[in-house]
C-alpha cells in the first residue's frame, strides 16, 4: 500500500498550485479524509459513442468506501456510470471528498474562507468480477457511516438479486493530494486597524460539525435500537 503520493512533476495531475502550504500528499491524510466521510463526487465521461449529446464531462454524488489504496463505488448494472466505468478499457476516474469544519467571516468579504478538508484521487476504473472481493466492498460501504460498526452483519445480507443487480467499481488510487485549512481570520492589517470598520462589521469564525439525531424505527420495527446507532455512539469524533 503506498504511503506518499508526492508529485515528482509540477506538472502531475495531483500538484496543488494554489496555497501550497496547505497541500498534504502523504497516504495517512488522505485515507483520514476519505474515511471519516460519506458522499464523494465522482468525474469521469461516457465512452466515445455513448451517446448522441457532445462528450461532456459527469460528476455524480456516490457512497463509498476505501480498503488499502483502493476506493469502491456500487449502483444498479444498467446505471450510466456503472457501465461507463466497467469499460474494458479503464477509463480514468477523479474522486473528491470533502468536510467544512468551519465558516471564517471576515469584515471583507473578499477574506472570508472556509476552515476545510479535501482530498482529491485519481485511478482507473475496474468492474469487481470476484465475489470474495465484491462481498469485502459492499461490506465496508455498508459499514461507513457507522464508524465502521458492523451494520452488515447485523442486516439481511444480499441475495442473489441484489448481487446480480448491482456493479461495483474499484479505483486503484495511483495519484492523489490532500488540502485542508485551519486557524482564524485573515482581515487585512488596515482594516484590523480601521476604527469604524471595527464598529461596523463583525469578524470571527462559526465552527461546524454533522450532528446526529435520535434514531426514529419504522412503523414496522420491533427490535430495540442497535447501541452503535445511538446518537452517543454516532456522534463520537474518528
């Protein structure tokens, strides 16, 4: 499993260009990222031919899941990026998934920024023909949201329906970077100097998390609440 995805060309898909400072390339910060998240917007585009429209490009919202330096994607067969993706020839693939931990309001709105993380992958994709392998992805897709509790063993398990009717997608992540920010406001030094601009306007920073809730069971539920559901369970930092 790599551990560095540094690029060894400013030219490389992966470089940030933009606040280099805030650029992580290491495998650790970038599996956290993708770990501790649930939606990733995933691009790609249509096989030539696939369509009577211009070759334009997708980016579609997915659950997901990461097992070593490989990140899998699930929808129905006939889904139109399921069968893109589980093309013979490997078409490439950009993942990206981020958190906004904080809103950073400055007194000019041109400073004010988000305290952020994001992670950006690249791969080529493949159709997961093993059934051992393709078990392991849904497995841990399932059990993403959940802290990684054991949601899929305490669930009807797939039937062979379900399995015939649903893809999955692996992508090796071959390139791949991290950026984050944190700390506080950035207001230029003239306006932190500016006596009615600072009775004026406010400056400072709104922290923000997901919060879970209470569970609400169907109509139908007859069973208590599993413990790992629970908002104390839900809801404890990764």
């Amino acid at each position: 499993m790599a551990t560095d995805f540094t690029p060894t060309s400013h030219k490389a898909i992966n470089q940030v260009h933009r606040i280099k400072d805030r650029a992580r390339y290491d495998a650790e910060s970038i599996h956290a990222i993708l770990d501790n998240n649930l939606l990733a917007h995933v691009g790609f585009t249509l096989p030539p031919g696939a369509a009577d429209e211009d070759d334009w490009p997708f980016v579609m919202p997915m659950c997901y899941s990461r097992i070593d330096d490989v990140v899998y994607l699930h929808g129905y067969v006939s889904g139109r990026m399921m069968k893109a993706l589980a093309s013979d020839t490997r078409p490439k693939v950009c993942i990206t998934v981020s958190q906004v931990d904080a809103l950073i309001i400055a007194m000019s709105p041109f400073n004010n920024s988000m305290n952020y993380k994001s992670a950006v992958v690249f791969g080529h994709g493949r159709l997961v023909d093993s059934p051992e392998e393709k078990d392991r992805a849904l497995e841990a897709m399932t059990n993403q949201p959940f802290h990684h509790a054991d949601r899929w063993n305490d669930s009807r398990l797939p039937n062979n329906i379900d399995l015939k009717s649903t893809k999955v997608i692996a992508v090796q992540i071959e390139r791949a970077s991290a950026k984050m920010r944190t700390g506080g406001v950035s207001d230029d030094i003239k306006d932190k100097e500016d006596p009615e601009l600072l009775k004026k306007h406010y400056s400072g920073v709104i922290p923000m998390k997901t919060v879970y809730g209470v569970p609400e069971p169907t109509p139908y539920n007859i069973v208590d609440t599993p413990a790992y559901l629970l908002p104390e369970a839900m809801n404890k930092e990764n």
